[in-house]
C-alpha cells in the first residue's frame, strides 16, 4: 500500500512540474530516430528512402526555440528535436557555426560516389568566428585511383544571412591536394590555397574555381539548426545535406 502511494506522490508531483516547467524535450524524438538509422555519425552514410523519410520527419517535428533558450538546453539538445528559430540569420547562426562539421547525410553525395566507382566521399566543413569557411571534399578507394591514396578537393569563402532561413556562401578560392600511396604526406588537405605550392595547376584549378561558383551553388536555405547539427537544402539538386558538428573549435581536423 505504501509503496503504492509514493509511486502516485511520484507521478503527481513529475506531472505538476511538467506543468510549472513546459519544455520540448524528449528521450524519444525524430531527431534521435534518424541518428540511429546511420551507420555513422562521423562520416558520409549511404541514401536511402528510410533514411531521407526520417530525415524529413525530424524537419517537419522540430520545435523552434529563440538562441537563448538553446544555450540553456545545452547538451540536452543531443535527444530533441529543437531547432533555432530564424536559422539563416547571423544573430542563429554565429553563436553554434564555428567548429569543423563533416557532413553526415546527403543522398545526391552518396549516389554521385556510387556512380564514379562507389569508392569513399567524406565532406567537412570549417566555419571560423570571422565568417570564413573552408570546405574538403576526400576521395578514396575509388577503383580509377590507380596509385593514389587520396584526392582532396577544397574551397574557401565567406559565410553571411540573405534572409532569416537563408545562408550565403561566396566561394572565392579552389585548389587541390593528390596523395600519392608511395608518398609519405600527411592524409589531409592543404589548409588554404597559400599552402598549395605554385605551379600552372595551381593557378589554373584556381581559375576553374572561380568559373564554377555560381549562384546556385552559394544559396542554403537553413531547414534544422542546433549547436550540434544543421541541415540545409542544395535546391540545385532538390535535396537536403546534413552535417554534424565534430570539433567546437576552428581547428581543421584529420578527414
């Protein structure tokens, strides 16, 4: 009969501080239904309609809260489904942008890597205080890499707000790195384009760079912000990328 009655004095006083302290925090959310779909939460996952269902599910359930009530959720985060309101503004966005991200889940990655030899694609992006940003795209293991251990791929910019759900990002700069396996080279990419050595290759993928960065590849529109993940539509492809916040700090990391 006691243990009866605590077990009612429990839940009564649980229900009547749910009350007084409303919060959107849940131990079961869509959020934490597609981490646990990935293989991975470090590195690019494979696309697959579970995984992009979910993924839409947790964008159509997360619940938008003001920066300051997401600084006070801290690592709480990790298991909701919130969401900074107006992700593409500057007041949103440079509290939780900088730090290194590798990008978790994007379909028209995985299937592009699969069409090109299904060797391995890891993304990561640098986002620094000062609202500059670096992107590294690794390749490996692909069977056309005769000889080579990897192929990175990098650009650098700036990015700024064009609307309260939008991000802008101005590529200025584009070089690569190619690690052969006989080399000794750290596997990891040059760190700006002034570590690249000059040459005409140098100059010309420079220039290639700078042909390509158009517009349509310069505009995010932000779907989900937190301090440790985000996603953002690529509207040129009609899908969605998202990444995970691995490093707090502007250091670059080992990909």
């Amino acid at each position: 009969m006691m243990s009866r009655s605590l077990f009612l004095l429990s839940y009564l006083l649980r229900w009547s501080y749910a009350l007084v302290n409303p919060s959107p925090l849940t131990l079961s959310s869509a959020k934490g239904d597609f981490l646990d779909s990935l293989d991975n939460l470090t590195t690019l996952n494979e696309g697959t309609e579970e995984r992009t269902n979910l993924l839409n599910t947790m964008i159509s359930k997360k619940v938008l809260v003001e920066m300051n009530e997401m600084k006070k959720m801290k690592a709480r985060t990790m298991i909701n489904d919130v969401s900074i309101i107006r992700p593409g503004s500057l007041s949103s966005m440079l509290p939780v942008a900088p730090g290194t991200w590798k990008v978790i889940y994007a379909q028209h990655m995985s299937t592009i890597a699969n069409l090109v030899g299904g060797g391995k694609l890891d993304v990561q992006y640098i986002l620094h205080s000062n609202q500059q940003i670096q992107s590294h795209a690794k390749f490996s293991s692909f069977p056309w890499m005769l000889g080579l251990k990897s192929i990175f791929l990098s650009v650098n910019g700036t990015y700024s707000s064009l609307s309260e759900n939008d991000c802008l990002v101005e590529w200025n700069e584009a070089w690569i790195k190619i690690i052969d396996k006989s080399c000794d080279d750290e596997d990891k990419p040059f760190v700006s384009l002034s570590h690249v050595p000059d040459s005409i290759w140098k100059t010309a993928i420079n220039n290639i760079g700078q042909f390509l960065f158009i517009r349509p590849f310069s505009l995010f529109p932000v779907s989900f912000l937190s301090p440790d993940l985000t996603v953002f539509n690529f509207d040129l492809f009609g899908t969605r990328i998202c990444a995970r916040k691995i490093q707090q700090y502007d250091e670059p990391k080992e990909i």
